[in-house]
C-alpha cells in the first residue's frame, strides 16, 4: 500500500486533516469462508475530518467500514487477523462491550432505512436504550441531532408522524440525525447520497462537511466528483487491498500506483 504525501498546498482542508487517528489498523485481514476480502490493511484515520472510500464494487471498501462497529461479530464463516485500535486501545479487546462500542459509531446506510417510528422515536431511541441523556433532556437532545442534521424546521411541527411520510432525501437526513443521536466520534456513512435526487445530495454533501469539523467521517462513493469535492483524505482498494492512500488533491493529481490512475481515469472499476 503506497501513501502518496504532497505538501500543503495539495492538501485540500489542511487545518482539517493536521489531527491525531480515532482509528488505528494493522495488517487486517478478513476472511469469508475460504474467500479473503481484505489483505493486510494498514491504515489510519483522523478524529476529525472526511476520509473517502473509493474501488470498484465488490474491492473490501463496505467490509472494512463494518470491522469498525464490530458488525461482522454474528456473520458466520467471517475470520478477521490484525487489530484495529480506537483512540489506543483494541475494540476487541476483553474489556469492551460491543453495543457500548457500537454507540460510538454512528452507521448510515446507502438507502434511507428510518424505523417504523414516528420522526422522534427514530432519534429519541438510541439515546433512550442507552441512556445517554436523563429523560428530562431528551425532547431538546432530539431537537439538537434534528438541528444538526439541518432537518428541525422541516419538521419540528410533525415530529409525531411517521418518518416514512417524508421524502426520500429527508429520510436520509432523519438518519443521520439518528446517527447522531447517541453521540458518536465517528459516522460511517455508505454511499449516503446514492439513493436520493442531485438537489437533497447536495444538501446532505454540505451536512456532511459541517458534521466532519466536529467528527470523524469515512464515506464510501462511486463518485469521483463527490471524493474530490468532499474528502481531506482518500483511499484506493481494489481486490480487498488498500492500494494507495493520501490528501485528496495529490492523489487525484499525482497518483502513484497505475491502478490507481486507472480507476480515476474512468478505464477500470
């Protein structure tokens, strides 16, 4: 794997991407059965800022983003080797619980998936189950994660419909309102823009890019478009390994592996 650094001025949020790793992993591997979907990825991921996921389909991009949450604990025939460290300290650790690990995640899915709940009870819900805020707050905790997923005034007077009565683009946005709603440190967002029109993508491209100055945020995207206008940092895969990884800018401009230049110049993936 080749880490293409370039100076400053290549870099395309410099302020932004200049942060210590949340997330540290070492020579990952993952197995399905007999079929390796990740080899030996090494990588690390800043607390703050937009980290983009780029391959072809099927290259290990959406099985990585799931090592992160542990949501490959009950997927039988899966062995992973290698470790991934959150702020230092393995999330498989003996001493970690998996829920309470999951809580520091906030997962967006490609296709808005709200819950069979009204619009509230789709936020208020993690922060119930798990606690995280006394009950007396959680009506202005739910407005905040509402607020800040830009959605609040849209629906601050119908918060008890239900949340499959909004459009697509802003079921997206409830989700990630969800996705905040249990204070996470990072959001891992798959494809968060494929299913929803150019105008409600653009919307949620500028939440997301609000959310990274507090956050974490690792996105995958088929779009070159999106990765440039988007990301601090990208990552190349292809075949289950991570083949280049660097500032947005110099990788796109001065990519070091030929399959790389490849896949950006539209002749591969």
């Amino acid at each position: 794997m080749l880490d293409t650094t370039f100076g400053a001025e290549t870099i395309c949020h410099p302020i932004r991407v200049m942060v210590p790793p949340v997330l540290e992993v070492r020579h990952l591997n993952l197995w399905y059965g007999k079929k390796q979907a990740l080899r030996d990825i090494t990588m690390d991921v800043p607390s703050r800022g937009i980290t983009a996921f780029i391959g072809p389909s099927g290259c290990g991009k959406t099985t990585l983003l799931k090592c992160f949450n542990r949501m490959h604990d009950d997927t039988r025939g899966v062995r992973i080797t290698g470790t991934i460290r959150m702020w230092g300290k393995e999330i498989d650790g003996p001493e970690v619980d998996p829920p309470n690990l999951r809580r520091r995640f906030g997962w967006v899915a490609q296709k808005p998936d709200p819950f069979a709940r009204s619009i509230y009870d789709n936020v208020a819900y993690g922060p119930r189950i798990h606690g995280i805020v006394p009950a007396e707050e959680l009506a202005a905790h739910v407005e905040d994660c509402l607020t800040r997923a830009n959605l609040w005034d849209e629906v601050k007077m119908r918060l008890l419909a239900p949340a499959f009565s909004l459009s697509v683009g802003q079921q997206q946005r409830l989700c990630i309102a969800r996705a905040l709603s249990t204070k996470p440190e990072v959001l891992l967002m798959d494809e968060p823009t494929a299913s929803v029109d150019p105008l409600a993508a653009a919307a949620i491209e500028d939440l997301i890019r609000d959310l990274a100055e507090q956050h974490a945020v690792i996105i995958i995207t088929h779009s070159m478009m999106q990765a440039r206008r988007l990301a601090d940092r990208v990552c190349y895969f292809h075949l289950g390994d991570l083949v280049e990884t660097g500032p947005t800018a110099g990788l796109f401009k001065h990519p070091a592996d030929p399959r790389t230049q490849a896949f950006i110049a539209g002749s591969m993936g």
